[in-house]
C-alpha cells in the first residue's frame, strides 16, 4: 500500500467559497490529516454529506463523493455500508442537517451500530440560508443573524447520542485541528456507530459563540472554557460489554460531562466508547456469504429466483 499523505486527500483545482474564518476549514484538515495518518485508500473511502455548508466538504476531499439530501446522510451511508462493508464510510453534515431535519435517521443510525463515522459540524446556525436557528443553539439565545431569541430548549448532541445507543461518541473543536483529527482517527477505527460532534466558528452569522469565546477571552480571568477530557482523570471506556451495571455508570458519567456546557465549560474528546456487536456482524452470522465478499461484488443474479417468486403467488 502506498504511504499517503495529506496532500493525496486534497481535491486538485477545486475552489472552496466558505467564508474566510470558518471553522469549515479546520473541520476538513481534521478528515484528511485523519485519513492520512490511517493511511486509508481514498479509493476506498466514501464521504457523504448533506446539504449546508458542510455539504460541500465531499468535494474537497480526494475520496469517493456523494453530496446527498437535506437531512439524509446517515440512510444513505447506511446502503453503501452494507452493499460494501470493505469501504471506510464517513458522512458529514451539519447540526442542521444531522440533528434538525436528519434527526430521526441520526437516532437510527445509533441504534443500528452500523459501522460507520458520523462527524457534526456543529456551529448552532442554518450558515447557508443566512443564519437561523438551529437545534443545538440554547433557549434565549440571539445571535446577529436571528430577529428574535430562540424559543426553545437545545439539543444536546452527546447527551442524545447516549440515548441512540451511539457505541463511540466524542467531541472536538475545528480550531483544535490535530486534536481532532486524532478523535475522528479514532472514530474511524471503533467498530460501530461513532458520533464526533466538532463545535466551530461562523464568523459570518455566530457572534456568540467566537474564537475569543472559545478561548474564554470575554471572562475576567480569561480562563478557556474548552478543556481536553483526556487530561483530566476521566475514562468513558466500557471494559466489560456483558457488565451491565458498568455501561449504566459510564453512560452516566458522560451524560454529566456532556451538559456541564450549560455550567459555561465545554469538555473535548472521547465520551463514551463501548465494543459490542455492529449490524454488519449481526447480518454475517445470518448471511455468512456477506461476511466474504460484499453485496456489492456477488452476482445476485446467478440466485434461483424461481422459489421466491412461487412464494409471493
């Protein structure tokens, strides 16, 4: 296998029309340092995305490429995923897109631990259609683009991914590019369903979450309000699958890490993480022809139809 680099997952005279500053840019380093440091082939990558502004990213990226529907990313990575297990699938979208319209196939996505990496571009704001509202902005808030304050409770994404039954959950800051690009490389590895839920600047619409926010700039004591959980003692890694008591424990720890944002900190990295049967290895140990060769490359046509059809008569 050749060596990769990160310039091998650059997409040659593609122009990106984000606005400067956006966090967008951090997002799509994070994917490619990612793959290249997995030294993946991005002829067996696919990233799918959504509408929005991240929707764009699938062209930026030297992968295979599908800008699907609004709101449609996890359905879509889902078939490609079963039709060949073999491809590294990432689907990309914004909270929008993931948690707004998409929230009912982000739910199942975590059910099925499917085997697949999810990664949120979380800026609180529809970008593309001028800055509204999104699902993950909180209760009162206003930024610069929006009339009138939000009038309803915020999704929180760790806190629901832990409900989905997400089996890797994490979450990054696009400013913190090789931190996480070390989170998606390992959401990439986990054998499940995975979640990096990457909170970022939109310089263009947000003024309320900024880069000197983040950094905690607007507080007297100018202490950053984003801190690395990998620093600190905390372990969200379930040891013993079968032991029911202690997935009930981690699973509560990261629900208290997970909205001690609402106490004006914002932890990072990795929240919760459990190896427990995918839906691909379910599906083998019922077709265990799949477990061989993907759907994508068996002959399904050289199958006897004929007692399927004398059975729908």
């Amino acid at each position: 296998m050749p060596d990769y680099k990160l310039k091998d997952f650059k997409a040659d005279n593609i122009h990106s029309d984000w606005c400067p500053g956006c966090g967008d840019f951090g997002i799509l380093s994070s994917i490619q340092m990612a793959l290249a440091n997995l030294n993946i082939d991005p002829h067996e990558t696919a990233i799918v995305s959504g509408l929005g502004c991240s929707g764009k990213t699938t062209h930026y990226i030297n992968a295979y490429g599908f800008h699907t529907l609004h709101g449609r990313v996890v359905p879509h990575a889902t078939g490609m995923k079963l039709a060949n297990h073999e491809l590294t699938v990432i689907g990309i979208g914004g909270d929008g897109d993931g948690y707004g319209i998409g929230a009912g196939h982000f739910v199942a996505g975590g059910r099925r631990n499917l085997n697949f990496t999810y990664v949120i571009f979380n800026n609180d704001i529809y970008a593309l259609t001028k800055g509204q509202a999104s699902p993950t902005i909180g209760k009162g808030k206003q930024t610069k683009s929006m009339p009138e304050p939000s009038m309803y409770e915020p999704i929180n994404p760790v806190a629901l991914a832990l409900a989905a039954g997400y089996s890797f959950i994490a979450r990054g800051y696009a400013l913190d590019v090789k931190y996480t690009a070390s989170l998606i490389e390992q959401a990439i590895q986990h054998p499940g369903s995975a979640l990096v839920d990457v909170h970022q600047t939109c310089p263009a619409f947000n003024n309320l979450h900024t880069k000197s926010w983040y950094e905690g700039l607007d507080r007297p004591e100018r202490q950053p309000r984003l801190y690395k959980l990998d620093a600190t003692d905390y372990d969200g890694t379930v040891q013993n699958a079968d032991d029911k008591d202690e997935i009930i424990w981690k699973k509560r720890t990261a629900m208290e890490k997970a909205y001690e944002i609402e106490n004006d900190r914002l932890p990072t990295g990795v929240f919760y993480q459990i190896r427990t049967e995918t839906l691909e290895e379910y599906l083998w140990e019922k077709m265990p022809a799949l477990a061989s060769k993907p759907m994508a490359e068996q002959n399904v046509y050289q199958r006897d139809l004929e007692p399927l059809f004398r059975e729908l008569e």
